[in-house]
C-alpha cells in the first residue's frame, strides 16, 4: 500500500514542479552554478552549504542532457526525491513507533499536505533537512532496540547531514538527544554522538558567524529587513499550526476557515487531553520531537529571529504522525469524533492542494512570464530597467540573460545615497525606463528612485502587474499610454 501512497505523492508533486523561479530560488541556481572552488563562498545566505553543492552537481549533472536551465530538473533532486523520500520515511517511522494503520495514514497526510508539496518543489533547503530529520529519527529509535553499531552510524551521518542542510536543525537534535535520554540510553554513547556531531561541524563555524554577521549588518542598513524575514513572535506561534493544517492557503477569517479550523482543533485537543489523562506512553516521543524543537527556536527567535513555518517543516512529518497516532488511538473508542476529524484532514488537504494548483496568488513569483512580456511590448537597445537593489534581481537576471540593461541602486536603503542622478543619468540615452516596484517600499520608502526617473524628463505610461511582484512601472518619454493599464 505505501508504493501507491507515493505514486499518488509523486503525482501530486508533478503540476507547477516547472513553475517560474521566484528569487531565493534564481539566487540559488546563480550561486551554485559557479566554479566549483566558489560554493562555499555564501556569506549572504544564511544557509549551510549542502545545498549549494546538491545544487551545483544537479546543475552540471544536467548540462549533459540539455537540462541544466530547467526547472523542473533543477528541483528534482535536492528537493522533490528528498520530499518523495521523506514519506516513505514517515511511513518507515510509523512503523517502527506505531503500527502499519497508523504508518499508512501519516504518510498520506504528509502525502497531501499542500504544505509539503510546495516546498518539494522549491530550490531551497527546507525539503532537504526534513529527510534527515526524519531518517535520523527512525534511526533513534532503531537504537533503542538494537545493539548493533549500524542505526548509531547511520544516525551520525543523517545528523550531520541535517547540521549542513539548516541552522535550525539543531533545534530537532536537541529534542532526539532529550528523549534517547529519557529512554536512558547509554550515556557513554550520547557523548560520544553529540562529540562527533559538535567536531563535524566546527569546520563551518567560521563560515556560520560571518554569516551571522552579514545578517546583522543587512537588517541594520536596510530598515525594515526583519519584518520580512519573521513575524511578531506571538504571530509565529500561531501561524506554525495553522500552516501544518492549512498548508498553502490564503488564511483569512472569515466563517469557512474558523470552521475548518474548529473541526480539527478541537478534535485534536479533545484527543490530546485523552491521552495525557491516560499517561499514554508515546506522549514522550511528540513532547521531544514535536514541541520542545518549537518551543526552543521560538525563545531563541526573541534575540535571533528565525523561526518561520517553512523552516520547520522537518517538524510536519512528526505532526501529522500525532495525527495519525491520535485518530487511530481513538478510533473505535469515539468514532463520529474520529469521522470528523479525519474528514476534514483530507478535505483541508485537498482543497488547499488544488487553491495552490489554481490561483496564481498562492504560487510563486511568475518572473519568466513577466520577462515574456516585457521581451514582447519594448525594444532590447531603447529599454532601461531599474532595481531599487544593490544589485539587479537574480529572478529576473536568470531569465534575462544580459538581454536587457539594467541599472540598480548598488545600495539596499536609497537613503544612503549622496547623488542618484549621478548613478541613474545614463538612462537619458533610452526611450523606455521600466521600475521595479519589488521590495521598493523597503529600499525606497520615499520614492527617490521614481523621482529621480521622472527628472530625467521621463512620463508615466502605464504597468504591468503580476501577482507577488507587484507593478513594474513604465516611463517613456512620451506622455501616450503604452499599456492598458494605467498607473
């Protein structure tokens, strides 16, 4: 039964894998394509490098059919077959932990999860680090049981693997040490693991603070930074359940969600306290592996502001075994409860999958779409475009290709600026002037890039507008409209 759960997982995974890049993942490909002596030269990512060289083999790897440019192919192996792999392992877990029903049922919430299936398809390490995170578990508890060296080693490695793939993944390792601990297993042994954990990583410390660092410096020269990178720490707490069960969607209040929202949540805690009222003995296992990793990132999230539901998806597996566990715990004790809950687990499941599938809103950035149009209605040698940027945005440099000239700010805040019409006076030699409105409001808050265009006798003459970019904002040096759409 598992084979056709990721059959059915792999077809879910297949509409919009050969979407458009949005920027972090046009970043990742523009990174990870240099020379080989250049991928661990990620200061300005905040990420460990596992990724980077997944990336830069996928990349080189594709170059030998053609498909080195293509998206679907770029994502396929750092981050769809980790996602695939992923619910296997879930299943693997389930198993180990549980029995086959509640396995089955774990991995095809996992398996529909709108969540997990858009970040299966994304060029960034956060399907990645919940292969390993889940591996690693399965691998603790096959310690537990088993007084061969293998699951000890095959833990290790999967834990330095996750260490290489996400800062947070600590966060989870901390959790499986507290409950091999609590399971009092051999104490000689943990040191050792966490000492050979703690070695593997030193290499990459000085890398981690200077990354730390550049961190530090982008969020103070570009006021603003932080609001995007996190939410209010109350906010985050809310928001990490509710994206496990929502997944992709577009949350709102309104009474169709509050109602879903209900048929989940309180089934959900109605069967925690009964478990907890029966001290039932896998209780320990979700408190490690499942609140104590939230619980942590989101105090250290107070001083370093990380925590974001995408980057604990390595925790979304563990959830939806609570799930599983819960509804098949209770089953046959309090069936109608069970009917409504499991119900509307699928149906949630579904519905969001098939919003992310439909509505552009909840999908990525379409920046090949709007570099179409732009090649389509302005001539390549009369055409400027302008990025409120340091530099020129790696989504639409990858598609761009040098195809267009573009001028940024070199700066991320325009208030740093002493002369723009000194950096933007060549554009006097174009017909056409294009402004990305993208981050404008974060690196140009007071219009001085718009203003300093329009001194340079430019008129505005209309926009194009995609969803999750935002207006691209058209200057000419004629009044007459040149788009439908007028500003």
């Amino acid at each position: 039964m598992i084979y056709f759960v990721l059959i059915f997982a792999f077809i879910l995974r297949l509409p919009l894998l050969n979407g458009s890049f949005w920027l972090d993942e046009a970043a990742q490909f523009l990174e990870s394509a240099r020379p080989l002596s250049q991928q661990l030269l990620i200061k300005d990512d905040f990420q460990p490098p596992l990724m980077h060289l997944l990336t830069f083999f996928s990349i080189r790897l594709g170059s030998l059919f053609g498909l080195e440019r293509a998206e679907w192919w770029l994502r396929f192996l750092p981050s769809l077959l980790p996602g695939i792999i992923t619910i296997w392992a879930t299943y693997k877990l389930g198993l180990k932990l549980f029995n086959r029903k509640t396995a089955l049922w774990a991995s095809l919430f996992l398996t529909t999860s709108s969540f997990h299936i858009f970040y299966s398809q994304e060029l960034r390490p956060y399907s990645l680090p919940a292969l390993f995170a889940i591996l690693a578990t399965w691998q603790m508890l096959e310690m537990l049981t088993s007084k061969q060296k293998k699951p000890i080693c095959l833990f290790t490695i999967f834990s330095v693997f996750g260490l290489y793939s996400s800062y947070l993944y600590p966060f989870i390792l901390l959790g499986q040490f507290i409950y091999l601990i609590y399971k009092k297993f051999n104490f000689k042994k943990n040191l050792i693991i966490a000492g050979t954990l703690i070695l593997s990583f030193l290499p990459w410390l000085p890398k981690f603070l200077e990354q730390l660092g550049a961190g530090q410096a982008l969020r103070v020269s570009m006021p603003g930074w932080e609001k995007v990178v996190s939410l209010p720490q109350l906010k985050t707490a809310m928001l990490i359940p509710l994206k496990f069960v929502f997944g992709v969607s577009d949350l709102q209040l309104n009474f169709s969600y509050i109602f879903l929202a209900l048929a989940i949540f309180l089934p959900l805690s109605y069967l925690l306290y009964l478990a907890l009222k029966e001290k039932n003995k896998h209780l320990s296992f979700f408190l490690c592996l499942l609140v104590l990793p939230l619980l942590i990132s989101w105090l250290v999230s107070f001083f370093v502001p990380v925590l974001q539901a995408k980057r604990v998806l390595f925790l979304l597996p563990i959830f939806a075994l609570l799930e599983a566990f819960l509804m098949t715990t209770y089953q046959k004790k309090h069936p109608n409860i069970i009917k409504i809950f499991l119900t509307s687990i699928l149906i949630i499941n579904l519905f969001s999958t098939f919003a992310y599938w439909n509505k552009p809103k909840l999908q990525r950035e379409n920046w090949r779409a709007l570099n179409q149009e732009i090649a389509e209605k302005f001539p390549k040698d009369g055409t400027a475009l302008v990025f409120s940027f340091s530099q020129p945005f790696a989504s639409f440099e990858f598609y761009n290709q040098n195809t267009y000239k573009t001028f940024s700010t070199g700066v991320y805040y325009t208030n740093q600026l002493e002369n723009p019409a000194e950096i933007f006076k060549n554009l006097a030699d174009y017909r056409y002037v294009l402004v990305f409105d993208y981050l404008r409001d974060l690196t140009d808050p007071d219009d001085i890039v718009l203003k300093t265009v329009q001194d340079l006798g430019f008129k505005p003459a209309g926009v194009l507008d995609y969803p999750n970019i935002g207006f691209v904002r058209i200057y000419s040096r004629s009044s007459v409209a040149l788009i439908n759409k007028k500003i």
